[in-house]
C-alpha cells in the first residue's frame, strides 16, 4: 500500500503525478548504453542529434551535387566538353556521400529507433547512383539521362523531408 505524506509525495519522496521519473544507476548519473536503457525502460526514448545531423548534410550536399551535375552536362551539350571531366569526376564524389547517406541513415534508425523508409530510400538512391555512373560510363545515353531526373527527383524528394522533420535537441 503506498503512503503518501502531507505534500503529496510518494513513499521515495518523489512528487505525484508527474509523469517523468529520473533513475539512476549506481554512483553518479547513467551514461550511455545504462542511460538508454533505463530511459527506453520507463518510456522515454533517447534521442540523439548527431545521426539526424548528419543525414540532414549528406542529404543537403547529394542534392547541391546532383544539381551541380545537371549544369556540368548541359554545358557539356553546349560544347564545352571540358565538363564532361568535371560531370565524371562529380559522379565519384556523389557516390561517397550518397554512401554517407546510407551510413546516417543506418544509425539514425539504429539511435534514434526512426522508421525504416529513410534507410531504404538511401540504399535504393546509392543503387540508382551506381548504375548512373555505369550507364555513364557505358555511355548508354538512353538510360544514364532518365536514371538522371529520377534520381534528381528522389533527391528533392530527400530534400524536403529531411528539412521538414527538426533534428533533435
């Protein structure tokens, strides 16, 4: 049976009525794995802002460099065929940070228990990216152009939700 006393505190002098609780673990305050269990355990999920940082500028970079590789081919089919380097070139770096993409994505879902959809987006997005390259390479135009506005367009779409939904604190 619980008692409480005249202030409306219960048996370890905790007030009653508020909903968080703060547990700690042996000397001093909880600190990481300890902290995240206790906290998951009495149902207040640790966020952490370093993993939605991260996707929010790998992100935002991929879509600055896609965008930057339609401007290099269409100078390109200007004439300018001192770009089509600086398009091949842009390509390898847009595939290491789509992977860093992938790797943000990974540990968001992993720290911050977010849904599974941003870390398929960015496995399908890397993919896409891959066989852009290669139908660049292959220079197989009838596909390494349109794989090139889906892949601008999925990137919008990454775009917009990432900065839509606020990182954590």
């Amino acid at each position: 049976m619980r008692q409480t006393d005249s202030f409306g505190t219960g048996e370890l002098g905790v007030p009653q009525g508020i909903a968080h609780t703060t547990v700690q673990v042996g000397v001093g305050p909880p600190s990481g794995d300890v902290r995240a269990k206790v906290q998951r355990a009495i149902g207040h999920p640790v966020q952490r802002a370093w993993p939605k940082w991260w996707l929010k500028i790998t992100i935002s970079v991929h879509a600055v460099l896609v965008f930057a590789q339609a401007v290099m081919a269409g100078q390109y089919l200007a004439g300018d065929y001192g770009f089509l380097e600086q398009h091949s070139v842009n390509a390898m770096v847009i595939g290491v940070v789509c992977a860093g993409t992938v790797g943000a994505a990974y540990f968001d879902r992993r720290f911050n228990a977010a849904t599974v959809w941003p870390l398929v987006a960015a496995v399908l997005l890397f993919l896409a990216d891959i066989g852009q390259m290669a139908a660049g390479v292959w220079r197989s135009m009838a596909l390494h152009v349109p794989l090139g506005v889906a892949v601008t367009v999925a990137v919008v779409f990454q775009l917009v939700w990432v900065w839509r939904k606020p990182a954590a604190a």
